[in-house]
C-alpha cells in the first residue's frame, strides 16, 4: 500500500511540474469596457487585413499587418492613412493574429514613432460582431465620454466615489466580458459634469440612467 501511494504521489507531483508553465507563462489583460479602448488608445480604425509578413526583430519577431483602411474613428492628428498594423509574433507575448482577407476588423492600438502596434490587451474585434450600440460608440458616442471613467465592480458592494463615473457591473451580472453594459451602453457626461450610462439605440429606446445602473 505504501508503494502505490509513493507512486501517486510522484505521478501528481509530475502532472503539477508540467503545468508550471501554462500558469506562469502567456498573455494576461485586465478586463475593458470598449468606450475605454476608444478613449485610451492613439488610433481606432476599420480595416480589412489584406496581407502579412514576419519581420526578424525580437526574440520570437514581429508581424505586419497590410491593411486596407474602411474608416478611421480616432487618430487623425497621428496618422492620416493606416497602411500597416505592427503586432509580436507571439501571442505568449500579446501578440494578434488576424485573418487575411476575410474579414472587417475594428482596430485599436497605439502610435510609435510614425507606426501602429497592437495587442490583446487592445480592443480588437470582427466589425460583425459588434452590437448596434459598440458600432455608433466608436462611430461617435464613445468620445462624449471620454471625460468620464468607467469603474469595475467585481465584488459587492461597491459605489461611485465622484461623479464622474459610472458603474460597470458586467463581472457581477453576467459572468464576466462581454456583458450587457460592454454591448449596450456608454458612459456620457451629462449636465453639470455628472457621468451615466446612456443607451440610445432607437428612437424609441433613448434611456439616460443614473451612475449605479443598471
């Protein structure tokens, strides 16, 4: 009896050592509303990505995207026209990868010295899936709110401390990202400074509610 709980001891601490690795290596990002992926980032475009190449700088290199810019939502003091999306090879290190010439993508990403690099940390996502409300926030809504912040709410409970902010509950009501107020609404400054979530989809559901909801 001994042996055999010798031997699955050893088996287990085996299994543990091989995965070590899974848990201390990959890409780890915070969770974002997307009106602050707008409002934090240097470009926001939509772009169809056309081609790529591998260029041999860094440890494991890094990727060029070929775009073909639909339209830019933010970044016009930075870069009149995108051509290319910079982005590391390996997604152990953040690193995208997109697919060529399939899709549309709404892109965002930071400016270095003239070029555009992303990342999974960076809001990117298929332009057919995104809600009705994400397409008009990066189209325009998002940037009336880009004086307001957006606060997580993981535990209850948990407020508002200025007006300025807005309450995102989604890791309370639906189990994490994307949820409800990620899809549906953007946070607005409104009179006298006070911030709320807004959701104006449709002329008959134009709602303006208060910062602790929904």
């Amino acid at each position: 009896m001994q042996s055999v709980y010798q031997h699955l001891i050893s088996l287990l601490l085996v299994f543990s050592s091989l995965q070590v690795p899974q848990l201390t290596e990959g890409c780890s990002c915070a969770l974002g509303h997307p009106q602050d992926a707008f409002c934090n980032s240097d470009i926001v475009i939509r772009a169809k990505v056309v081609g790529k190449k591998l260029l041999r700088d860094g440890p494991f290199g890094t990727m060029r995207y070929t775009i073909k810019q639909m339209k830019m939502y933010k970044g016009f003091e930075k870069v009149q026209h995108v051509q290319h999306i910079y982005t590391d090879a390996s997604e152990s290190l953040c690193g995208v990868k997109f697919e060529i010439n399939k899709y549309q993508y709404l892109i965002t990403g930071r400016v270095y010295e003239d070029k555009v690099y992303t990342g999974l940390c960076n809001f990117n996502e298929r332009w057919e899936r995104l809600s009705l409300a994400q397409k008009k926030g990066f189209n325009h809504r998002y940037q009336l709110g880009c004086n307001c912040r957006i606060k997580p709410c993981h535990y209850l409970p948990c407020f508002v401390t200025s007006k300025n902010e807005c309450l995102w509950t989604d890791m309370l009501s639906h189990f994490g990202y994307p949820g409800y107020q990620s899809r549906h609404y953007a946070c607005i400054q409104q009179k006298e400074g006070y911030c709320s979530w807004y959701r104006g989809m449709t002329t008959r559901d134009k709602t303006v509610i208060n910062a602790t909801d929904p």
